[in-house]
C-alpha cells in the first residue's frame, strides 16, 4: 500500500543536510515510486555553489514544470548556443513560483543565497539514458570551468554567453 508522502519542513531539512553532506552540494528525493511512473515528481535541495550544467530534454514527451517551494531559486534560459534568454527567480514568497518548460529547453539553475528547495514534475516513465542533453557550450561537472560558469551566471545579463 502507498503511504502519503508530505512535502513539508522536516522533509526540506532532511534534503538540506544530504545536500551538506553532498559534494555536488544537492540532493533528491522521490515522490514517485518507480521510474516507470507516467508523472515523475522529485523535491531537490540546492547550496551555495552547485553546479547544474545546462541542459535540455529532448524527448517530445519530457515538459518540465518547476516549483520554489523555499528559498529563491535562479533559473536561467538559454538558446541554443548559449546566450541567456531568460533569467527567473522562482520563489514561494515572490511573484513566480513556478514555470513550466517545453521539450528542448536549454536550462539552469541555482540557489541565489545559501539554499532552496524545488520540485521538479516531468512527464514519465523516467529513462536516465534519454533523459537530459548536456550543453556542449557549458563545462562539465567538477572541472575548475564549472566554477567559472557559475561565477559568471551570478553576474550575467540577458542576451551574454558565457566565454
């Protein structure tokens, strides 16, 4: 039988202290209960200083919905060579708390003070070896560019691409 899952301040603590202990300084939890599921719904805490590299789902099927359930969240669009298009700060206390994104949208995102709490909602089943492109335009994961890259999107305007 499927217990109730609450989404809930014990829950944002426990995610918190997995992301401290993380050296990718994030951490999930699963709502769902396989990846089979038809709707895949994860809760995600961020610290100061993850790096998620940009990507894209590319799989017709895999819109994005986005949701700041606590703390301020930067999300950043890009097009497909990297120029920013769009820069949100998804926040349960702001005016955007959300935003849901098409198949084939270059995206990011990082806590913008010490630490936040998202949920992620994607149309499943959940296949991890379709599941995102990564921008060739973006360093990779735990390489001293990353750092860079993130720098840079603290500090970007619209329209610049990171060099």
């Amino acid at each position: 039988m499927l217990m109730s899952q609450l989404i809930d301040q014990s829950l944002y603590d426990q995610l918190i202290q997995h992301a401290a202990a993380s050296p990718r300084r994030r951490a999930h939890h699963n709502l769902h209960q396989s990846y089979d599921e038809p709707v895949q719904r994860v809760c995600i805490a961020l610290l100061s200083g993850t790096y998620v590299r940009p990507h894209a789902h590319t799989q017709t099927h895999q819109w994005e919905l986005i949701l700041g359930l606590q703390g301020e969240t930067c999300l950043i669009v890009f097009n497909d060579s990297g120029a920013i298009k769009r820069q949100i700060i998804l926040s349960d206390t702001s005016h955007t708390a959300g935003i849901e994104l098409p198949p084939g949208t270059w995206h990011t995102l990082y806590p913008v003070n010490k630490q936040s709490i998202i949920l992620e909602i994607k149309q499943g089943p959940y296949n991890p070896d379709a599941a995102a492109r990564f921008a060739d335009w973006a360093p990779e994961e735990s390489t001293p560019e990353a750092a860079q890259f993130l720098h840079w999107l603290a500090h970007a305007e619209t329209g610049s691409s990171f060099s």
